[in-house]
C-alpha cells in the first residue's frame, strides 16, 4: 500500500459523500502558512477539513512539524495511516485529530475509523488569512474597507490588517469562500 492508493480511495469516498454540494470542493496539496507543509488533501465547504496520508511505506519523521503547522489553519483534521504506523501516530497527534486506518483487503482498501476529528481549539486567525493570495487579501480587504489599502502593501501586512477587521468565524467563512472560487486547483463535486 502507497500514498497513491491511500489518496485515490479517500478521494473517490469524499466525491461519492459530497456528490451534488455545490458548496463543496476538494484540494489537493494545499500549502499551509507557517512551514514548510502541504496537507494532501482538503474538504472545502463550511470547515476547512485536511487529510494527510501516511502510507506504511511512508515515514512519521515529519508528522510533528506538519501536525503542528496543520493547527493553525483547520478546522478539523484527519490522519488517515497504514496499520504499521497506527500506534506511533497516535500517540503523535493530539485528541482532536481523527485517525482512519487503512489496511489493504483484496486489492482494494478498507477503512476504519479509529476516532472521528473533533473541532480544533487553536485556529491561529493570521495563518488563516495567510491561506489567501496576496491579491485575494487585497480584494477582501477592499470589499471590508471604506479606503482600499495601498497597493504596495505586503501579503502578511494584508492578512493582518483582514484579521484586525473581522472576527474569526467571518474570516474563516470568507477563505474558504476564496478557497472554492480557485477552480484551477479544487474539483468542484
């Protein structure tokens, strides 16, 4: 069992439990601000929900760093892992994050859910805003203001003057609205 194979059943699972929601897409490989991370795959729709696969092939070595970095921005997260890796990840991850196991039966693979994510309790609102482009900040940011800001502003000067603007629930529901708009990298259902 590969990444590959872990990416594509998960990915044609959600397809058939989001078919037909408008207000859903699916990324795959989405940077996350703050490291040096990229989450495999990402639900878009009234969460942020990230997957990150890690297959028996796959080392843990990084699952930390990414865990840690993950945090920041979803909502909620799920570490979907090979039987080799199970008691090492949980034990890595905190009680929130989901765990779903995947273990190969007949050419095919089969998932059990181990734990069911849980809301994440330390969003971080600048890393959130950081999820958008710098011309996406601008423009949410112009739409927020009466006075547009500067066009030489900075990214991370946008992004914290959107967080100084609104509460975090409002700010979350307008990156992922940002995030769906992005036809170019997320699938549509």
């Amino acid at each position: 069992m590969r990444d590959i194979n872990i990416r594509t059943a998960v990915r044609e699972g959600l397809n058939r439990e989001h078919a037909g929601d408008p207000e859903t897409c699916i990324v795959e490989e989405l940077c996350v601000p703050g490291g040096r991370a990229r989450i495999d795959l990402v639900v878009v729709n009234g969460v942020l929900h990230g997957y990150e696969f890690k297959s028996d092939q796959d080392t843990l070595s990084r699952l930390p760093e990414q865990a840690f970095a993950y945090a920041k921005v979803f909502d909620r997260l799920t570490l979907v892992v090979g039987e080799r890796h199970l008691c090492r990840a949980v034990l890595a991850l905190p009680e929130w994050w989901g765990i779903r196991v995947a273990h190969p039966v007949r050419n095919r693979l089969v998932f059990r859910d181990l734990k069911l994510s849980q809301a994440n309790p330390c969003v971080d609102p600048v890393c959130v805003a950081k999820l958008l482009r710098r011309d996406e900040a601008m423009s949410l940011l112009t739409k927020l203001c009466t006075v547009a800001p500067s066009e030489r502003k900075s990214r991370d000067y946008l992004c914290r003057a959107l967080v100084d603007t609104v509460e975090l629930p409002e700010l979350c529901d307008l990156v992922r609205k940002y995030i769906r708009g992005r036809q170019f990298v997320a699938t549509q259902l």
